[in-house]
C-alpha cells in the first residue's frame, strides 16, 4: 500500500514566463498530511509505481523503501494543437509495509526539473 500526494501546474508559454511562481511548487509543510493508502501498482500523470515499488518516469528513478518518504520534482514542455504548454508536478510518496516506525526518516528528494525550461 502506499499513500501519495500529487500537486501538478499546468500553464501556458506566456503564464509560465511571466508568472515565476508557475515554475515551482514550494514543499509541503511537515509533518505531511499522507491520505489512506491505496493499492499499487499506481499512476500520476507521467510518474508510475509498479507493484514491486518502483519509481518510473521513462526509465526507473528511485526504489521505494518501507516507511521512508520520496518527493519526486518534475517539469515538463509539450506541444499541442493549441499551444506550447509547461507543467510542473510534485509528488510525495509514502510505501507503506510492515509496522510503523516511531518517526519518519527525513524526506528524499529526487529532482528531475529541466533548468532550461
């Protein structure tokens, strides 16, 4: 089981260059209000946990580790028919297995921001 929140920002070309705060979502204040925990294999956008609790975006980036928290940081450009469009996505995740330790480990950060975007 795991608990997961995901944050996401989508914005257009001009919001994104002229809004600095649609380029980053400042971190969740701790402790963080993990939900009830849902069944894997689970999907966020373009982020997936497969049932062996592993992090893929394209290729894998982290192995999920009972009872320690991961944010996962990711921006992305896509064009569409209508438009360039920027998005920027947080995600917490929280593996739950086994019994619950006293207190969490500190929170892991994996950034996969693009810093030209």
């Amino acid at each position: 089981m795991i608990s997961a929140v995901h944050r996401r920002i989508v914005s257009t070309k001009a919001e994104w260059r002229a809004d600095p705060s649609r380029r980053a979502l400042p971190a969740l204040a701790e402790p963080i209000p993990w939900p009830a925990p849902v069944p894997i294999p689970i999907s966020f956008g373009r982020i997936s946990v497969s049932t062996n609790a592993r992090v893929y975006r394209f290729r894998q980036i982290a192995q999920l580790r009972p009872w320690s928290p991961v944010r996962i940081l990711c921006n992305e450009r896509r064009a569409e028919d209508d438009g360039l469009w920027y998005a920027i996505e947080d995600l917490y995740l929280l593996l739950q297995a086994g019994p619950a330790p006293a207190a969490l480990p500190p929170l892991r950060l994996i950034d996969l921001r693009h810093p030209r975007l």
